[in-house]
C-alpha cells in the first residue's frame, strides 16, 4: 500500500488557525506557537483558514514567521494550508502562501 507523503497532507497536530480578522493581536497570538512548532521539528506545518480577511500586512507577518529559518539557517517549514469555511482578501493571500493548498468542500475563497 502506499503511505501518502506527509509534505501534501494537513496535519492538525502540526497546525496554526486562522479564524476570525487578520490583525495585530491574531499575530501577537500566533507568535508563540508557530515558534513553538518551528523549534520542534522542520516538518510542515498546516495552516487553518476560516477568516474574512483584515490586514494584509498582519497576514505577510504570518507568512514570514511560518517560513522563518532556525538560528542554523535550516530553510523553513513547508506550508499546508487549507481554507475549511472561507479565505477572503488577506486570508487568500495566506492560502495561496502554502507550498500546497487546499480548500474543503462548501468552502469560498474570495
């Protein structure tokens, strides 16, 4: 049987979500925990996308701290991104950041 190659698969035990506005305090939550993620280990991490969008500026922060380098300079996690309700203005920019996305069925991208 194959085994499906985990760079093309969400992985909720590895993940980030974004849900609501796209703005400094979804920033100042995430930071921890994609640094957190980061430190672990390289593999990807898959980002949850159910937002209307927001700041566009906020959603680059994102990107560059999930494509961050370690101290090492160990290129960045890969990116899984998956829009599970909506991905509109900013939030489809973050969805089309991922080296592989995906949308849910239902789902509206904007």
């Amino acid at each position: 049987m194959l085994k499906p190659h985990p760079d093309y698969r969400a992985n909720p035990a590895r993940a980030v979500y974004i849900q609501g506005r796209i703005d400094q305090l979804l920033v100042d939550k995430l930071t921890p925990l994609i640094i957190s993620l980061q430190s672990q280990s390289r593999d990807p991490i898959t980002v949850y996308i159910d937002s209307p969008g927001g700041y566009t500026f906020s959603a680059d922060t994102i990107t560059r701290l999930l494509r961050a380098p370690d101290q090492d300079y160990s290129p960045g996690c890969r990116l899984v991104t998956v829009v599970t309700g909506r991905a509109a203005s900013a939030a489809a920019d973050l969805l089309c950041a991922g080296n592989y996305a995906m949308a849910l069925p239902e789902s509206t991208i904007l």
